[in-house]
C-alpha cells in the first residue's frame, strides 16, 4: 500500500485523536473552574505508525481489509490519573457520554499481565465526520495511574530492545520495580482522602 | 455576578469554540491529504469578553437571564476562505454536517452593511458533553475572504476608536477601501478556476 | 543523502524557526500588553522541504558541500503586517536586535519583480544551541502585508501549476490583480494614522 | 501594584518561560532525530501568579523594588527526567550552555528537605529581547524524575491544604511514600544501563 493510501486512510483517526484530547483536556480545566478535585491528571494521543500497524497485522495473521476492525488501537488515547481510585472513576464517565461509545473493557489492574502490565483499557466507538460524511471509528482508550505509566514506558524500550527475548535478570528486576509502583500507589491512595477533601472544602468556601 | 461564577458559565463555551476550531482546522488537512482544494484557508475562533457581553446586554437591554439565548456569539468561529465561492462551499458543507444544526444564517455579502462589511454568518446548535451531562449552546460561525477579513479588521479597530461616532472623512476612506475590496476579490476569482483546476490535476495524477 | 542525514542537518534549522517564531509571536502581545499599536499582526514559519530543496540546488547548480551556505532560506520565517509602513519598523527593529544578525536585505516594494511579487527579504544570522554546542546558521525573514501575501499565495499556487511556463491570459490577471492589491494597501495607509492615533490615546488613557 | 503593571513587568517573563520550554523540548526531538537516549523527558514551565509573588513577599520580608532580584523563581521551568542518573546529565548540559549563566545550584537530592522532596534546583541569568532593548532575568530550572514529581505534586496539594500545619499521621505518610518513592528510583536505575545500552545499538545500527 503506498504512503498516500495510508494516510488517507489513518486521516479521520488523527482527527478522532485530536478531538478526543481536546475533550479530555478540557474536562481537567472543568474541574478546575468548578472548584473540583479532576480524576484525570494528563492525557495524550497517537495515531498508530503504520511500521506498528504492519508489524501487529503480521503478528496477529490480520488480512488487510480486515485491517480497521481488528487493529483496535489505530487510535489511541492515554488518560494519566494520580491515584488509582481515579481510574474507576474515569471509566465511569466515558462509559456515561453520549457522544462515544464502549465497545469492550479489560482490566488489567485485577488481571495483571505477567510482564507486570497493569492498565485499564476501553475500545470506543467514535464518530468523525469527513469531507465523505460521518465516520465511525474506534479508539483505544488506555487509563493508568502516573506510576503505572512510568513503568509502562520502561517496559516498552525493553521489550523494543529485546524484541520479546528478555533476559530473565532483566525481567526480574521489572517484576521487582512493579512490585515497588504497588506498594506506591497504595501508599498514595491512604492520602487521596486528604486531598480530596482539601479541594471539597475549598469548593464549598467558594460557593459560599 | 462574579469572575468565578462567569468562568463557569463560559467553560462550555471554550469547549465548543475549541472542537470546532480541531474540526475544522483538520478538513484543511484532509483536503490536502486527499490532493484537492481546501475552501478553507485559516480558522480562529474566541469566547466573548465579559465586558464585551456585558456591553452588548446594556445596549440590547437583554436580561441577564437570557444571555445565554440571546447573546448568540458567545462562542465564535472564524472561517477564512481564499475566494469569494469558497463561502458558499463552506456554508453547504455545515449544513450538512451531523454534528450541528444551523439555526440561522445572515448573508450580508448580498446584504453589504452600510459601514462596508461584508460576510457570512450563521448561528448553530452545538452540544458538548460537560462534567454535568452533555449541553447545547449556540455558536456564531462567520465565513468571509482573506480580504474581507482584513478590511473588518482595520473597520473594527476605528470603531472601537470613534466609539460609533465616526467622522465623515474617515467613514468615506473605508467605503472605498471596501470598494478596493471588492474588486480585489473579483479579480482573484477570475483567477480561481485556474488553481482548482492545479488542484484537480495534480489529485489525479496521484491517483494514477 | 538519507532521510536520517536529512533529518539530523535540517534539526537545528526547526528549532530556529521554533525559536524565532515564539520571540516575533511575543512582540505582538507585549504591544498588547502595553498598549501600544504592533508593527506585527500575524508570524508563521517553515523548514524548506527536502523536495524543494533538492530542486533548488539543482536549479541553481548548488554542490550539496555548500547547500548550508547557499541555500539561504532553509529556514524561513514570514511576518504579516497590517500597514505598508509597519514594514520598515519590523525591519528596523530586527536591525536593532542582539540576538540576530542582518547578512543581507533585498527590497522588492521598491523594486517589483517582473511577476508583481512585493515583500521585503532579510537574510539573518541566528544561534541556535545544539547538543553538540551552538551552531550559527542563516534565517530568511519576509516581511509583507496581508495583502501582499494573499496575492503572493495566489501566484504560488499558479506558478506551482504551470512550472514556469505560465500563458500570457492567467499573467496579466495576476498582474491586474498585483495593482489592485497596492491600491488597496494605499487606501489602507491612508487610515493608518488613525488607529495608530486611536492605539496612542488608549495607551496614554491607562498610564494616567 | 495595577494589574496592567503587573502584566507589563511579567511579559519578559512569560517570553522567557516560552523560549527555554521550547529549546528544552526540542533537545528531546535532536536526541531522537540522532537515534541518542534523552535525558530528559518532558518539560514545562509557568510564571509565577501574582498572588504567589505576594505571598513570598510577604513572608519573606522582601520590599517591591527588590521584587525582580530577591523573587528568583518568577520564571520557573521544570524538566522530567526518566531516571535519576539523567539529572546530572541535564544540569551539566546547562552548565555548558552559551545562552544562559548559572547564578546558583541547589541539591535537594543529597540534602533532602525535611519534608521529604527531593529535586535539583538551578537559578541561571537568561536574556530576552524585549521591544525596549535586551533584559537579563532569572530563571528557576526544577530538575527530577518522574516518581519524584509525582510525589511532589501530592505534597503541593496537602501543603496548601492545611497551609503550613500538617497533622503528623498525614506528615507520616508522606514521608514513607517518599521512602517508596527512593526504591522505586533505585530499581529503576538497575534497568538504565539496559535501556541506555538499547538506545546505543539501534544507533550504531542507523549509523553503519
């Protein structure tokens, strides 16, 4: 497929990416406004490279008209948030919108992958409208605390590194590091109460 | 009424002038992705001043509790086009579009205002999805020539300057100046078929 | 020469154009910020592609040892402004800065290229620190009016379609449209005095 | 002090912040573009409120005209680095710098703060071309690793919460979150030779 026809394709995906971030981001900006401790902290967006995308059609034997119904995460979404009760929360009002769509869920936070992996990811539905018309597309949505997504990040250069050939001192040494980002953000979630209620209180002062 | 509580009232109206500007900033892309010609040139958009509604409700004696009503252009978008038909491109490509509902539309090319300017308004329905469920708001899109928009500029700064009461001779060297305008663009759109033409050609052979 | 080489040579000439478009973009709101009418209405900027670089070494039969010498536009930023005289003022003030050094300027509002093309062209020298140390590299800055710039747009999508060989009928509308552009900035000059009036009293009003 | 002579003193400031945020960023992309391993991993800055510099102000006994030099941190900027070891890297880089001096250093991470934070700080002399001629500012530059920035940010909250007078089970926690937070940092420099190592041989590999 030439470089033309991809990025004809993959168009409406950079266009759902930047509309969902956009959103996203604005509701850190609302809470704000209105006083309000946000469940979100950061988010960011990618569409996925096409490098990416061949690699995982390989892998997974996906025929290429097949391409974007099974690739799930051509575009994706990261909501970063500063404590894991906050990853529920997020859930919960994606899954409350009305202009998105969820498809399916996986909890790796009960289920953690064996690498240590730990997320919460969502497929959406998502609408764009083209100079086609409307489109409906999906979008991965991953949702993990700062800690979980530092070492989510370290992974990934060592998995590309390995190409999933890990030494097993190396895998070790992961293992050891997500045990430590638990024991973390546990040791955060026993001061979220605080902090909650400091932005509570300072609401309330405010709508006096 | 307090900064804090205008901010709040406003915070959706940030939103929606923020997606329109990625929805439509990203149609200039896909047109040019896709090799043909973008009727859309430049798009900015901005949320009212407080004092400029505050102003605006004084002067149209609207109560405070149909500012939301009545104030149309608490949100507005910009939509710059190279040529005077790109204005029509543009207004029936919104009319089709699922995600907004035109409520009105003012063409004041047909209709020039008697200070000269000239452009196309039209107001929309618009629905963002707000930490406290999804809310419909207007929006005022104005759809005008680079050279239009240059003209409204300078116009808009005298205004603010004289406060409407602008002296005659300087009234007189903006209505020929709007005339110098209007030439301009017609004599530009002679030359319009001839670049959507290199447009269509250059889409074709990379299409071959 | 590989994309990667290609990459790494034009990096520092990206983050000139970064550099330089934050600090002209700036100049604009710190006018605002004191009141004062800004010589600058709008700043955009570029990294010449590769394809146009390549066929201007051809062109101008450049050997690819001296193309960060020749080619002097590699990097390119374009300053609008609103009035013809605001020209000399940026000029001017570019002249002025420590930061930047003038190589060259080239006027072509007081000599007009055959094609109609008028703006002003500054060749800088500008440092820029790499994580290999400072390097010093060439800038060019256009300076022009909006309607300078919209016939300059016009006339480049053209001459992109007719490679140089443009027939006489599409020529001479450009050229009628390049004199109705100078009117136009002359009729607009002639109410330059006023909003530099209108901007003087405001700024003297606030320092009261 | 007006709130448009705060603007106006501020200015420099903002320009300062925008300018180092994007040389800082783009040393990110030049590391990537040259297939190297960044230290460092996101940047962002702010200029201080107002209401902050009052606050310093007041408590620390500094009269207005000693404002710009007394307040060293009106421009602040932050950069985020992935592990420990890359924030000697990075003050070391700025050390070398031709376009900012280094007034000060403070290592918060050999001499821990009571509390807990742990950071690299920097105060250097940095230059911007205002439109009155050069003006040399003070700059704070926060180096730390991500884990140390999530606990900094936690903290930030609580101290504002209870303004200086933290009950001691909430202090306590805070303090072994910190504890958490060293040997997560520890863990994860066992892993840095790897990733630096990966980071290494896919660059030899570009370069051959």
């Amino acid at each position: 497929m030439e470089i033309q026809l991809w990025r004809s394709i993959l168009c409406p995906y950079e266009l759902a990416v930047k509309e969902l971030t956009v959103k996203f981001e604005h509701m850190i900006e609302e809470y704000r406004e209105n006083d309000r401790y946000s469940p979100i902290e950061q988010v960011s967006g990618r569409v996925k490279s096409v490098s990416s995308i061949l690699e995982k059609m390989q892998r997974k034997h996906i025929p290429i008209e097949q391409m974007e119904t099974e690739v799930e995460d051509l575009a994706g979404v990261r909501i970063i948030c500063q404590f894991e009760e906050d990853i529920d929360t997020v859930a919960a009002i994606i899954r409350k919108r009305t202009d998105m769509e969820v498809k399916s869920e996986k909890n790796y936070l009960t289920h953690i992958k064996q690498s240590g992996y730990r997320s919460y990811h969502m497929i959406l539905y998502y609408t764009v409208e083209t100079i086609d018309g409307p489109k409906r597309l999906q979008v991965e949505i991953q949702i993990r605390t700062m800690a979980m997504n530092f070492w989510a990040t370290i992974e990934h250069s060592l998995q590309y590194k390995y190409k999933g050939d890990m030494p097993p001192h190396v895998a070790e040494r992961l293992s050891k590091a997500s045990d430590a980002i638990i024991s973390l953000d546990h040791e955060m979630s026993s001061v979220r109460n605080e902090i909650m209620d400091a932005q509570n209180s300072s609401q309330m002062q405010s709508n006096l």
